[in-house]
C-alpha cells in the first residue's frame, strides 16, 4: 500500500476533473465561469498568491478579474468595490485576498460578500452552512484535506481523529467536516488548542491525526499511534545553509521520524498545499453551475 498521500498527483487530476467538467458545463450553454480576486495593497505573497490562482483559472477554462486597490483604501471604498461585485451578473464568485491593512475590518470585509459568491468559504453564513451539513462552499485547506482523505479512499468512518489547531481557516472547519454524518466524515473528533493539557497522550490514541498548529516539526514520533494515518498542514521556511536556497520547507511534523510508524502520511511540500487551490476553482464552478444555493 502506497504510505505517501501525494497531494500533487491528487491535485492535478481533481483539476483536470474540473476543467472537463467546465467544458462540459459551457457546451451545454451554462456560463463560463468568472472568479474575481480584490488584491488591496502590493504584499509580495498575496500578489503571488493572487496570481498563482488565476494562472489556475486559465489553465481550467474560467474567466478571471484582479481588482487592485492601494493600501490606503479606505474601509467604506473597499465595501462599496465588494457590492460592485455582489450585483455583477458576471461574477460568479470572488474572494478578498487576505491580509488586509490594519485600518479595514477583515470580518466587516467578509460579512459584505454576497455568501453565494463567497468562493473562499469564510462567511458565516456558510461557515454556519458547512455545520448544519447543508450545501456550502468550503473553505479552501479543510476543502482540500477532505477532498485528499476521500480521493486516497481513506475510511474515516468511527475513526478518531485529532485534530491539533483551532483557527477558523483551518483546524476549527476540518473538526466540524470530519464530524459530520457524511463520508468523509463520522469520526469522533478531539480538537486540540494551545491551551489543550496531555497533547501527546490524546494524540496518541488517534487514528487520523491532523496537525495544523503552525510549529515546525512539533510532532514526533511520541505523538503518534502505530498504524495512524497522519495529515500535515503546516508550512514552514527553515534555514538550513546547506541546501541551494538557504532554507528547506518543512511541516508541522517530524516527517523522518514519523513516517516509518504511520499507514499513511502526507508530505511538505507536496501535500495539502497543491490541493488548496483546487477547492477555490471548484467553488466558483459550484458557484457558475449554481449548485450551492440551489432553492
Ligand atoms: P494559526 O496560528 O491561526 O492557528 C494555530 C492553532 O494551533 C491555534 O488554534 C493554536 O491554539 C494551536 N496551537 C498552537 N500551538 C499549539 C500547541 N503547542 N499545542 C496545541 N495547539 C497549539 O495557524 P493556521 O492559520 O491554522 O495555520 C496552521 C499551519 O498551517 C501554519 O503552519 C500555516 O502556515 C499552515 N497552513 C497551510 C495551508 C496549506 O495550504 N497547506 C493553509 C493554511 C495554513
């Protein structure tokens, strides 16, 4: 049985699931979809990521939009930009690139999307959505290691699962998603936070173990059952003089150690981070297609 649950190989057929899905959708006369991106300020990620999502949208047949906005923007102009969005017939979807400067509420921000065009997931309405296990868009990382769970045909069914990390973008959504009566889902799930006591003993007993806490290579093989199956969701830069760029990218778990233990492992780099990107294309085809918000 293959232990690595590569998230490229993953990634790459899921976008070519959707931009034959696309095609499809477009001959039969339904919409091109259109994915529009509010870029406030010029950060040097978020303009990488922004670009590299719609690259993303190109090479899977959508339309794309970048509305860029200086830092200085106020609050009310970037409110008033997001209803412009909201009422376009052509938009089908859209996301504000987050950070935003300091002086802009980013909750405010959220709460004016249209929730049927919020393709990030993080309004409340389909956060609240998502927990009554109604049709919702996901947000993207919960998305992806729910779509790379289901696509390695891992069976999570009375599993427990621990989940390390509480933020509302990552470990706080998976821990509702696996717990749901769905498949993937049905777990029993122990979510875990900084102020959690016996980390190690708790995740111990897991049989899906989720790190998503943000500290490089945290988890060792003490944390890990024989047999689990473990996803890593950290990203980290750390330096090291002896490789070409000056620093390797690791996750949040000791991969060498843990590795020989599990059944299966996701890597860093290669495994949920390819996949984020397919869960914010396949929203605004959900989006286009009009499946979500379907009454
Ligand atoms: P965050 O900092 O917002 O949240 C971290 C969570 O971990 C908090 O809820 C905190 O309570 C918990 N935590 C911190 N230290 C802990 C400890 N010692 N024991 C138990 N819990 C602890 O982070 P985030 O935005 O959720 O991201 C987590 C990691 O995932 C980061 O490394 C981030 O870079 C990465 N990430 C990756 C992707 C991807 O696409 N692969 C996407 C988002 C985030």
């Amino acid at each position: 049985m293959e232990k690595l649950i590569d998230g490229k190989l993953i990634s790459k057929a899921l976008i070519e699931e959707i931009s034959r899905e696309t095609k499809e959708f477009v001959a039969k006369g339904g919409k091109k979809p259109h994915l529009a991106a509010i870029l406030v300020g010029n950060d040097g990620a978020s303009e990488t990521y922004v670009n590299s999502k719609i690259k993303m949208c190109l090479e899977v047949g959508f339309d794309s939009s970048v509305i860029r906005c200086t830092s200085t923007i106020t609050e009310e102009q970037l409110l008033k930009k997001i209803e412009k969005l909201n009422t376009n017939p052509d938009i089908d979807g859209f996301i504000v690139q987050l950070p935003l400067p300091r002086h802009v509420s980013e909750l405010k921000v959220i709460e004016a999307i249209n929730p049927q065009k919020d393709v990030d997931g993080f309004h409340p309405a389909n956060i609240g959505r998502m927990a009554l296990n109604l049709p919702s868009y996901l947000p993207a990382t919960p998305f992806g290691i729910y779509q790379m769970l289901e696509k390695s045909g891992i069976e999570t069914e009375g599993k427990n699962c621990v989940v390390i990390g509480r933020s509302h973008i990552v470990g706080s959504p998976i821990s509702i998603l696996l717990a749901r009566n769905s498949n993937p889902g049905n777990c029993t799930v122990t979510l875990c936070h900084s102020k959690t006591q016996n980390l190690k003993e708790i995740c111990s007993r897991a049989d899906i173990l989720i790190a998503a806490l943000g500290k490089p290579e945290f988890i060792t093989k003490e944390y890990i059952k024989k047999g689990a199956i473990v996803i890593d969701v950290g990203i980290h830069r750390v330096q090291d003089s002896s490789s070409p760029k000056g620093y390797l990218i690791k996750g949040d778990v000791k991969f060498d150690e843990v590795e020989p233990l599990v059944s299966k492992i996701s890597p860093v780099p290669g495994g949920v981070g390819p996949m984020t990107i397919v869960a914010l294309l396949k929203n605004t085809l959900l989006a286009a297609q009009k499946k979500v918000y379907a009454y």
